[in-house]
C-alpha cells in the first residue's frame, strides 16, 4: 500500500513541528513538502525537515501532490487553507485553534459536509497518559457518575520568543481559544455528555501593556446538570523549572480522581474511600506512545476506517464551538 503524502501548509506556531516528526516516524506517511507564504519560516522548516519548500499551499493542491495536510497557518488564516484543502478532498489535521470566529467555524463545518475528506485537530490531552488513564477509571466506574470537573491550565509566555501576531487579537483570537479549549475538550469527553450553558471572563493582569488577556475563567453547565470549571492563563513565571502547571480534578457521586502533570506527573484516585495514587502512568500503558504520535495514530485511523477515531470532524467542531461561545460571552463581561 502506497503511504499517505503528508504536507504542512502554514508552519507559524512549533506545534506543526512536532506534528511533522510524529508524522516522519510513522511508515504509514511520507512527509512530500511545506507549503508557507513566509519566507524566513519556510526555509526554517525546509531546513529543519529537509522537504521541498512551496510559496501556497494551493500550488500543492493544484499539483494533486499531498494527500494529507497539518495546517499551522496565523490562527486567523487557517480557516481559508482548511476550507481549500478539504475542498480538494485532502484530509487535514489542524493545530489549534483552527478558527477564531464562529463564522469562520460554520465555513470549516460547511467544508466538513460537502468532503469526503477527514478533518482532526491537536486536541492532545485525550492522549496523554495521566487523562487516558483517568477516563478509562470513569469509565469503569470507579468515581460514579462525574457530578463536576475544575481544571487548570497555566502556560509560560516568553513574550521575546512569540511571534508579533499573536498579540494582535484579531489575529490571535485569545487565550480562551489557544488554551481553554484543551480544557473544554477534556471536560466534553470525560463528561461523556454536552454542555448546554457557559459563562467566562478574561482579562490582562501581568501582560496589560499588550492587546492580550493573559487569564480566562469558563464556567460550563452540562447537559445532565453536571458542572466543569476550566481556569487558563499565561501567568507561569518565565523563570519556572516547567511550561506550565496543568491539574485535573474530577468529582464523582462515588469517589473522585486528581491529576497533576507538572513537574510532578501523577493520577490519584479515591474510589469508594480507597485511595490509590500512580506516578508512572506512562510506563504502565505499553505500547502507548506520546501524545502528538498517538494524535497521529488517530488521523490515520480516520483517514483509513479501520478503527474509530477519537478526534473526529464534529469532536473538533463541537469543542471549538464552546470555546468561541465562552469567548463571545467573555467578551461581554470585559474584566480587568
């Protein structure tokens, strides 16, 4: 069987590095080239990967040359590559956020219905360890029914290091969209149901200087009455031994279950008043490889059918979709 012909079209954010080493270690694709209208990071990727290098990504899709795309263009500009690239019925595999409207949302969700092509997103939590860990715990039952969730999701900025658009929030889209979606994405998946209400504030504490809020709080009602809190910010210290200080806690009508994945990595769960706490959750799951290859594991199983995927079209559209009404009610409330 020939292997599937990846490409990255747009590599403004590391993200789609990471992605593409993934993807070079997976005999199923061969990496065939990056598509990026700038030219100082074009030949940094072109440098970096040793793959052709294209000024569009439309000259790859007009040449019928890829199969499959990452796509890290500006968070803004994502949509129009996304919606082309699905448009010529090649699949895709979006960092996040993959938009930063919901507009630009119902345009990707219209491009979903009229391909036939796969679209997923780097929602990595549903891979890594601790989390696959937890939610296989919730569901065996070992906390009851899940009556309520807080999770928290604090980043370290370096501004130095940060590219002029992300402070620019029309091109950035804010932090309730580049890190409270991971949160609601989890909160959506080991919920196991829908939120049907949301209520969030942002606002710029640390970094007012910038046209950037640096703290956001969302507040999701769930469609069987249960609660999920998910806290995130860019507030880690830039002298802080981590990237951030990521914590899970999940509250259950027989137990409860906490995750730390920090400098510390750890899962405790009390089950009916028995506590066990795990500390190498990663080392037990063998055969379990890291969270951005086990991402693509997931694209190829839905690219080919032969397993249900986990991040599917409409996981990726409905935790965008929350995420953006949070934003839009954030933006209504205006703190700090």
């Amino acid at each position: 069987m020939a292997p599937i012909r990846f490409a990255v079209f747009g590599a403004r954010h590391w993200h789609v590095l990471e992605i593409a080493h993934a993807i070079r270690a997976d005999e199923r694709f061969e990496l065939v080239g990056v598509a990026e209208p700038d030219e100082e990071t074009r030949h940094q990727v072109q440098t970096e990967l040793q793959i052709p290098a294209f000024t569009s990504h439309r000259e790859m899709l007009d040449a019928d040359a890829v199969d499959a795309v990452a796509v890290a263009s500006i968070n803004n500009e994502r949509v129009e590559v996304i919606a082309d690239t699905l448009g010529a019925g090649v699949h895709v595999l979006a960092d996040k956020p993959m938009v930063v409207s919901l507009d630009q949302l119902d345009r990707v969700e219209s491009a979903v219905r009229l391909s036939q092509a796969t679209l997923s997103c780097a929602l990595t939590l549903r891979f890594t360890p601790h989390f696959v860990a937890a939610k296989a715990a919730i569901d065996r039952g070992e906390i009851g029914q899940v009556i309520g969730s807080y999770a928290q999701g604090p980043h370290k900025l370096g501004v130095a290091r940060r590219p002029e658009w992300m402070f620019n929030r029309e091109k950035y889209g804010g932090v309730l969209l580049d890190l409270a979606i991971h949160d609601i994405d989890v909160a959506r998946w080991i919920h196991g149901t829908e939120p049907v209400a949301v209520v969030a504030d942002e606002g710029s504490s640390r970094f007012s200087d910038l046209d950037f809020a640096d703290y956001a709080s969302v507040y999701l009602r769930m469609a069987d009455g249960a609660v999920a809190v998910c806290r995130s910010s860019w507030l880690t210290p830039d002298d802080d031994p981590t990237h951030g200080d990521r914590r899970l806690i999940v509250e259950g009508t027989e137990g409860s279950l906490e995750i730390v994945d920090a400098a510390e990595r750890r899962l405790t769960i009390n089950s009916a008043g028995t506590v066990q706490t795990r500390t190498n959750v990663r080392e037990e799951m063998v055969g379990q490889p890291d969270a951005m290859a086990e991402l693509v594991r997931d694209f190829a199983r839905g690219i080919s059918g032969e397993a249900p995927q986990l991040i599917t079209a409409q996981e990726t559209i409905e935790s965008h979709r929350w995420a953006l009404k949070a934003r839009v009610q954030a933006e209504s409330v205006q703190l700090g």
